[in-house]
C-alpha cells in the first residue's frame, strides 16, 4: 500500500514528522508520499514560496529514506485538486491500493473539498486523530464506507474510510509561523535543519 500525506507544510514540522513515520509503520506501507500542495483551493495561500516549502521537506527528511517527496502538484499551474492528484497516483501506482491520510480537521472539512466523493475512487481516506478533534459526526456516505479492520484497506484498491489514531503532538504551522512573527523561538516543534533555513531566508518574520 501507498501513503499519501498531503500539506501546505508552511513550514513542515514534527506533528506532520511523527505522524508520517507512525503511519508508515502502522500500516506497513511500501512508500509513504509527503505532497506539498501549489494553491491550496480550500484555504489561505502560504506564506513561503513552492520553492521554499519544498526544500524545507526535503530538509526535513533527509536522514530518512523510510519517507519520500512527490512534487507533482507543484509542477503545474493554477490550484492542485487531491481528487486530480490521487487519479494520477492511481495511474503511477496501478497494483497497489492507495491510502490518503489526513488530519481530524482536515477530515472535518473533507465535504468541502473539489469533488469530494471521487477521492473514494482512487483511495482509502485514513483519518488521523489529532489532539482536541473530536469527530463525533458521520454522514451515511461515510457510515457506508467506514471499516474498523486495518485488514480490509489492502484488500481493496480504494472506498474504504479508516480511523487510526497517532502519537498526540500538538503543534501546528500556524502556531509557529506565529511564534518567529513574535520573535520566539519554535525549536524542538520542528527540525534544527528546517529552523536555520527559514532564518538564513528570514521566512515568517512579519505578519
Ligand atoms: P496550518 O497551521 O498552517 O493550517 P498545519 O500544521 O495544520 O498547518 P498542514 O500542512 O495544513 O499543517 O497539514 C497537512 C496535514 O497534516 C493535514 O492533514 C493536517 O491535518 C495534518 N497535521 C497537521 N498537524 C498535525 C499534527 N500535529 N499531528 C497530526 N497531523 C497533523
């Protein structure tokens, strides 16, 4: 199986870091793909430049060959649509079943997202839980394809909607954007490496 974890990663951190590697575990996955996305349709744009956020993850997971880069939705104008990028995948990857994972409140808004319902025709939705989500609502289409056996995902190529749950960081892109807006200083919530970067390219400073 194919994991796809996809972000603005603006900047990539150990929430996403731990989270990846616990999953590609979990689910024994034969290759677990970090996406930064272009022009997120569904939310504020980034800060950092495609380029930067790029180079970030690569930082990030330099010492670790367990986890890869897919920069496919960079590679082409206008805004980049997981439904287009799965599709893809799904031609790139034809034998394998693929697995997207996302955060709880990535999951809460899934309904939201370009043609929503067509993600289940290239992939498993996995849906991590993150600390102070709580997901207590399930619509029919979801009830329908919610499975409780991790065994049932490599059984199928894709359909299925999975819940696993993940080491509890709470950190996130947002707050650390913040703390270098504050001057403060984020060490320990991401890599030494991605740190030294967005200060030699004084990312994140103004508001
Ligand atoms: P921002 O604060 O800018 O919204 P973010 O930290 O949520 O950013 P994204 O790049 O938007 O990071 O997230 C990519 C994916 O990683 C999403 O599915 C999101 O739910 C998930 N994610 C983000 N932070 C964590 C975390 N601490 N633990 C587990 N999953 C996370």
């Amino acid at each position: 199986m194919i994991g796809i974890f996809g972000g603005t990663f603006d900047p990539i951190h150990y929430g996403h870091l731990r989270s990846a590697l616990e999953v590609k575990d979990v689910f024994a996955l034969s290759k677990l793909l970090l996406i930064p996305s272009a022009q997120p349709p569904h939310r504020e744009q980034p800060v950092a430049t495609a380029t930067e956020r790029l180079q970030m993850l690569e930082l990030a997971i330099s010492h670790h060959p367990e986890l890869s880069i897919d920069a496919r939705e960079l590679n082409h104008d206008g805004p980049s649509y997981m439904v287009d990028t799965l599709a893809s995948l799904s031609k790139d990857y034809p034998h394998e079943p693929l697995l997207l994972f996302i955060g709880g409140d990535a999951f809460k808004q899934l309904m939201s997202w370009h043609q929503w319902q067509r993600l289940f025709d290239f992939a498993h939705i996995v849906v991590m839980t993150r600390p102070g989500v709580v997901i207590n609502t399930m619509n029919e289409f979801f009830k329908q394809r919610h499975c409780q056996q991790l065994t049932e995902l490599a059984s199928t190529r894709a359909g299925k909607l999975y819940f696993q749950h993940v080491t509890a960081l709470d950190i996130s892109a947002t707050a650390i954007r913040h703390m270098i807006t504050q001057q403060q200083n984020p060490g320990f919530l991401l890599p030494d490496t991605v740190l030294a970067y967005i200060r030699q390219h004084q990312l994140y400073q103004r508001h």
